[in-house]
C-alpha cells in the first residue's frame, strides 16, 4: 500500500483474519504507530494484538525482515518509478516466503515463543 494509515491497517488486518480462518486465532506483535492504535480500527475476533513497549525497534521482529529484505533484495538499485518499487518488494516479499527456515531465523524471538508441556 502507497501509505501507512488506518484505512490500510483495516485492510491487513482483514486479510489476515481471512488467512487465519474462524477455528484459528491470530496473535499480531506490533509497534506503537498511530494507524495501530486508534480506537476506530476495528480488530477482528479471531486477531488479537500485543502492542510493544514504545521506542523500541530492537523487540520487533519485523523490522529484521525489513533489514534482511532490503540488504539481500533491495540494495543498490535505482527504480524509475513507484510501480517498479513496488513490484522489486512484492518480488523480495515472495521469494523471502519461499524461504521458511529464513523467516524462522530472522523473526524468532524467545520472549514470544509459545512452549507445549510433553
């Protein structure tokens, strides 16, 4: 999406509820930004969201994906256009989802691991 706003959050968050499906539920781990706090954002049933400490970049996974997505598939490269932008990052993006053990490797966090008793 062109921008980063609560119209576009309402959205990704309705795709991922499709995604997950009604006998699942999802748990999102997200930054303090204002399109993910506002009260008019309408969280599905089967979301729930776990806000992290402010100004803290370290805690959230996703912004090592950014790094790894744009150091292994979008540096040094010039763009004539939005439209190309956009289409090298759905490229990165889908070859970084054919690459599970990458995506493990890179958004593990311990402190968010959920263990199961044997």
């Amino acid at each position: 999406m062109p921008r980063a706003n609560t119209r576009g959050m309402q959205e990704h968050l309705a795709e991922i509820s499709r995604q997950v499906g009604s006998e699942r539920h999802a748990i999102l781990v997200m930054d303090q930004a204002s399109w993910h706090t506002t009260e008019s954002l309408r969280v599905p049933a089967n979301i729930s969201i776990v806000l992290l400490p402010p100004k803290s970049p370290e805690l959230n996974p996703v912004e090592k994906v950014w790094q790894y997505l744009r150091q292994t598939f979008l540096s040094n490269r010039g763009f004539e256009s939005y439209d190309m932008i956009v289409d090298a990052c759905c490229d990165a993006w889908n070859i970084f989802m054919e690459m599970p053990e990458t995506v493990t490797s890179i958004s593990y966090r311990s402190w968010a691991a959920i263990t199961t008793s044997p």
